[in-house]
C-alpha cells in the first residue's frame, strides 16, 4: 500500500485481510512517521550514499557505456548534491544526458546550479533540483509539463488523452513529415527521458499507454503554473468550494449557499471538487480557454446535473472536458456557441448527438461518454472536416442514408483519423467505409451480419480498402460464409477479434499480414479444437494474446512464431499446452496464463523450469489454485 495519508485508510482495509500464518506480507510506505509508527514499527528509508547516487546517475546517462574520464569529478559533485534522493538524480541525469551531451563545461554549469540550490529539507531539495531541470526545457515541453498540474493527485493519465489535450491547446507544433499525434508522442517520450514523468502502463506494442507524474513534480507543475497565468488548479480545500465542507451532499440544491460565485481571469482552468459543488457555484471564466472538471468521490456518481451556465460563463473556451459530469439526456444548452472549441469531452444519458453540433467547425477531438447502449451521430456531422478523433463509449451508429448511385457524392470526414465504437451492418456500408473515412487509422467497431444475405453480397465489409489502417478491433455478430470474404489491409499492424467463431483454417488469411505485430483473438473469435500453425505466417507478429476461446490442441513450433515477445493465454480452459518448442523464440521475454487447466499450467511451469534468460512466467487466478 503506497503513500498512506492517513492511518484510517489502513483501519478501514485491515479487516478484510485474513492473517493465515502462510508467510504473507504487507509492505506499507507513506512519507508521515507517525502514520506508520501507528501501524507497526517503521522502517526508515536512508538516503543512497554518495556512492550509490554517483552509480544510480552513471547507470542512468550511459547505460553500459563508461563515463568519459574527464566527467568522473564533476559528475560525482553532482551526485553528492542530490542528498540521495532518486527521484532527484533521475531528474538531473535527464537534465544532463539530453542537454549536455559529454560538454564538460555544460557538466560544470549544471554543478554550479545543483550546488546553488543544496538545503538540508530533503523534499525541498528535490523540488529544487526538479525546478532546475524545468527550467533547461524548452518553451514547448515546459508547456507540456505544466499541465500534469491540471489532473488530480495520483492520477494515471491516458496517453491519447493527454496528447489529444495538448494539440487543442495548441502545445503541438505542426510540421509536414510528422502528424500532430506522432509529434506530441515524442513530446511525451521527451519528458520521460528527462525523468519528469513516469510511464504507468504500457500498451501491448509496447508504447507508453498511461502515464504521471510524482507527488513533488505534480506541486511543481502547480505552483508554477500559477505563477505564470497557465493554469489554475482549483481543489475541495479552496474558496468557495471549502465552505461546502461538512455538509452532506444529499442536500437539494437550493440549500447549498450559492452567493459564493465566482470569477476566474485565469487562461487555464481544472477543477477538483465535488460535482454537486461545482454546479452550485456556478464559477465564470470570460478570459478561460480551457476548462477540465475533474470528479471528487461521492455516493451518486451517475446524478444528473444542469451544466447549462457553462456555455454563457465560458464563451472563450477551446477545450472543455466534462467527462466527469453526468449532464443528462440532452447536449444541446448553447454548446453550438462555443465556436474556438478544439476538444471536448461530455458525460451523460446521451443517446443522440444534436446537429447543432456541427456549429463547431473548428473542433478535432469529440468524446463522449454514454451512459445509453446507443448513440446515434447526426447527418450534419459530416460537415465537421476538421475532426481527426471521434471516441464514443457505447454504439455509436450514423445515419448512412445512401443509395448506390449517391455514395460517389456523400460527406465525409477527411481528417479523421481515429473512431470508436462505431456500430453497422455489411449492407449499410457497401463499399462506403473508404469513401466517408478515407484516413482512417484507427478503428473500433460492431458489425452486425444483415438477417437475408443475396448471392454475391459479401457478409464482411470491405476493409481491405482502408489502406492506412493500422489498429483494428472488430466484434462481429454473424458468421463469415468463406475465407474469400474475411479481408484486411495490408497495413494494419494490431488486429482484435471477437465473436467471429472462425474456423482454424481461416487463420492464414490474417498470418499473411506482413505487417501485423499485435494479434488478440478474444471471445470465440475462432472456434475448434486444433489449430495447427504454418510456415511462412505471422513472420513479425511480437504479441499474441488467446482469450475465451475453445481450442483444445495447438501444434507449432519457434519457427511459425520467429519474433514474439508476448504470450498471453487467459480463459482458454481446455487449451492443453503451450507448446514446448516456444524455449526456442529469442525474442521472448513473457507468457503470461490466467484462468486455464491444471494441464495447461503444467506444461508452462516446464518451460519455466528451462530457467530461459530474460522469459518471465506469470500465472495468475489458475483453476489449479482454487
């Protein structure tokens, strides 16, 4: 349990922990003393010595390589004035491996600052030494930084998220050879270099798919966001939210005091408090141009609320994020005005979009989170030419409305360039997917098999013409007649399947897949009891994950799988075995077995047993164990 506040979280929590004198161990850390002597007798974490800090730093800049000789002095005076804090090392070895290379003279500079700024506080120290390293970046990552200020304490923050935010905000520089979404992400890639941000999840290709920052960087980011009108981070503690304390939230609305309204000159905005607060306030911002509302816990996550002051107190506003916020069933109070908007994010009982809408022609990023099974997108949302990433949390289904002869005339969406969770049958998209999406690169989606099929109509829609896709995850209710059907683009790199129920001998057609390097077969997405791999398939393929599926036997060898990196077998309960040739892949560094048969974790724990340098074994939640 990491970064205990308070001992009544762990007086809440001991109860539910059996003490069953197995050896079990509970590891509790928190930077407040008396919060841990309370529990049990501390354990005082030292600082690293001099020694440990000069090889924590080294290992950090050179990796495997020697320090070059005449940096060894001046490196060590660094190390010492880091008070063996990691977290301060890790900032400073960024600093100095991205912005001075091997210049001794830029080495000595750095030390003099370090050394400008040593105090005996160790957290004092370490936010000095972290300012020093935001100070070197350059304007546009210090830009970057900054908003990590914007999200509540402890938050992992999706990487799509933060990058869609920051190319709204205008953080994002547009260059010709890169899109913006590929800029941010090195942006990102940047910062986690310099060690000013941690990665907390990774996706399977292996690309940062979460991250934060720590405790002291996050204080950082808002003290001085703050100082320089980027961003005000409003919180529960602060006026007028600090005078809802203590009373209960079951409260009608009109007994809350509501005199407290307040005015924001800042550009930047980001609110933590709770979501009944925020409504009663009803805080105005005529300078704002970004407004994120972030949700305190309460008992009525799914209340609706009336956020129709928005539009009217924030006329200025290129990003809104109310994903937080339960509006109710209708989007349409005067969001069409707020005309700059870039990207916003809505929450409710959502089950259409509204035309008016489309008034927002300059908008690029649409979330919304809805509460209903289905949304249904207005035929005016073709009119919005500069939207590049539509997220819907539940079926989203348009209004095709087309016959043959109009498709070569339809709208179209030509920025776009992500989508989900698109819902259609094979007859309503023809060959229309191309035509309406022409750049897509990322899509989620819901096929539905029409009830009557006619000779020559295909069963499975046309993907193979979306020639720059290259992430695609389809559920698909219906059963694909042939293998002639069942085609995909050459360029899709990761590929999700459910609910197709496949036969085995199908599976070549995806094998052939030059590209493909993620490959995840979920929920009966191929049915049978043998697969029996061949040669010459699934040449690059680095990710394999079986789930819910009924296979039985699995016949293949290193060769048919030469690059993969990732196993991942769950639900596959009749699966007997993995084969035992996989020792052989080099390139393997983890399989990873939850909820299978006893036979099946047998034979895992025998490749386990080859002790293969650098394989991980992870099997959890096992039928074995239970």
């Amino acid at each position: 349990m990491d970064d205990m506040w308070s001992k009544g979280a762990w007086d809440d929590l001991r109860p539910s922990f059996p003490d069953d004198s197995n050896g079990s161990r509970m590891l509790i850390t928190s930077r407040l003393s008396n919060v841990v002597s309370e529990i049990s007798d501390p354990h005082p974490l030292r600082p690293l010595s001099p020694e440990e800090s000069w090889e924590l730093l080294k290992l950090k800049i050179f990796q495997e390589k020697e320090c070059p000789h005449e940096l060894l002095e001046v490196g060590k005076q660094i190390a010492r004035n880091c008070k063996g804090l990691p977290l301060a090392i890790g900032a400073i070895a960024g600093l100095l491996h991205r912005t001075c290379g091997e210049s001794k003279d830029m080495w000595n500079r750095i030390a003099d600052s370090v050394s400008s700024r040593v105090v005996n506080d160790p957290e004092t120290q370490c936010k000095k030494i972290l300012e020093l390293s935001y100070n070197h970046l350059p304007d546009h990552l210090k830009a970057c930084l900054l908003y990590f200020g914007a999200f509540p304490k402890d938050k992992d923050i999706p990487v799509w998220r933060l990058q869609w935010l920051w190319i709204a905000e205008g953080f994002v520089h547009k260059l010709e050879c890169k899109s913006s979404e590929d800029l941010a992400e090195d942006y990102l890639m940047d910062l986690i270099g310099r060690s000013l941000v941690m990665v907390a999840k990774r996706k399977s290709n292996g690309k940062v798919k979460a991250c934060r920052v720590h405790d002291v960087m996050r204080d950082l980011c808002i003290v001085r966001a703050k100082e320089d009108n980027f961003l005000q981070s409003v919180s529960a503690d602060d006026e007028p939210y600090s005078s809802f304390n203590g009373l209960s939230c079951d409260l009608p609305l009109e007994l809350f005091i509501t005199s407290n309204e307040r005015t924001y000159m800042d550009y930047r905005l980001s609110f933590y408090v709770n979501r009944k607060h925020f409504v009663v306030s009803r805080p105005s911002g005529p300078s704002v141009r970004s407004l994120l509302f972030f949700a305190t816990p309460d008992q009525y996550p799914r209340c609706p609320y009336n956020v129709s002051f928005i539009p009217t107190n924030y006329r200025r506003l290129r990003v809104l994020d109310l994903e937080s916020i339960n509006m109710g069933e209708y989007l349409e109070f005067g969001m069409e005005h707020l005309v700059d908007l870039r990207y916003l994010a809505v929450c409710g009982d959502i089950d259409s979009i509204p035309s008016s809408l489309s008034n927002l022609e300059h908008l690029e990023s649409l979330i919304v989170k809805s509460l209903k099974s289905n949304v249904k997108l207005p035929e005016t949302i073709w009119n919005m030419q500069k939207l590049r990433h539509l997220c819907i949390s539940k079926c989203a289904t348009f209004d095709w409305g087309w016959t043959e002869d109009e498709i070569p005339t339809m709208g179209s969406l030509p920025s776009l360039v992500s989508l989900s969770l698109l819902c259609f049958t094979c007859w309503e998209v023809i060959d229309g997917l191309k035509m309406r999406f022409p750049n897509l690169q990322k899509l989620r989606c819901i096929v539905l098999k029409p009830r009557d099929i006619y000779e020559g109509f295909s069963s499975f829609p046309a993907f193979e013409s979306q020639c720059k896709l290259e992430s695609l995850n389809i559920s698909y209710y219906g059963k694909v007649l042939n293998a002639g059907e069942l085609k995909f683009p050459s360029s899709i790199k990761k590929l999700t399947l459910s609910n197709f129920r496949l036969p085995w001998s199908h599976i070549s057609v995806i094998g052939r897949l030059h590209h493909l390097e993620v490959l995840k077969l979920v929920s009966e997405a191929f049915e049978g009891s043998s697969w029996t791999m061949e040669e010459g398939e699934f040449l690059n393929l680095k990710y394999l994950k079986l789930d819910t599926l009924n296979i039985v036997h699995w016949e293949a060898i290193s060769e048919h799988l030469p690059r993969l990196q990732q196993l991942i077998v769950r639900k596959c309960e009749q699966l007997e075995e993995i084969p035992f040739d996989f020792v052989s892949i080099s390139t393997l560094v983890k399989i990873e077995v939850q909820q299978c048969g006893i036979s099946l974790e047998e034979s895992v724990r025998r490749i386990e047993e080859e002790e293969i340098e650098g394989l991980k074994i992870f099997i959890n939640n096992s039928y074995s164990s239970t």
